[in-house]
C-alpha cells in the first residue's frame, strides 16, 4: 500500500555558501521550511525530487528568502531504492559571480 511513499525524498545535506564565504550545512528539511516531512507522502508531497532540476523547484522558497549558493550532495528514494544526487548552484544567484 504505501510502497512508494519513499520516492522522490531527499537523504543527504545541502551547501549554503553566503556572500562573504560563509558555509552554511542544511539538512532538505530545512532547506524546505519543515520541521518534518507531511504524514501522508504518497499523496500531499508535490515537491518530489526525480533528478537534479528538481531540486530548484524543491528549494525554490529557501532561495528567494536567502542569497546563497546552495548546492546539495546525497541520496534519492526511487522505486529500484536509494540513487546517488548532486546539484550544484541550485539557487543560482548571480550576486556569487566574483569579479
């Protein structure tokens, strides 16, 4: 019944790296505003993460309210069980581009 109710959720840590080099370890719950993930994952969680350009719609919120680099290395549950993820400048703010 509930057989799906691990994929797409995140295991790992993101990066925040602040303006002035500051670095910042989130786990995804705080990346995405929670203090735990929604009882029932199998039908009340949208931001499901499949591949890499998901973690931008994932951290979407975090990014507007922070000007960071985030980047995030860890796991995602799929049907075949835990997959290796790397994202990389997930928010992508050009403030980070150092002249």
């Amino acid at each position: 019944m509930f057989a799906a109710v691990g994929v797409g959720i995140l295991s790992g840590e993101f990066d925040a790296v602040g303006s002035d080099g500051a670095v910042t370890r989130l786990s995804p719950l705080q990346v995405y505003g929670s203090d735990r993930y929604p009882a029932m994952l199998s039908t009340q969680f949208p931001l499901r993460v499949e591949k890499e350009q998901d973690l931008r719609k994932f951290a979407e919120a975090y990014c507007a309210k922070h000007n960071v680099k985030l980047s995030f290395t860890g796991r995602v549950g799929t049907r075949r069980g835990w997959q290796d993820l790397r994202g990389e400048d997930i928010c992508g703010h050009p403030a980070h581009v150092q002249n």
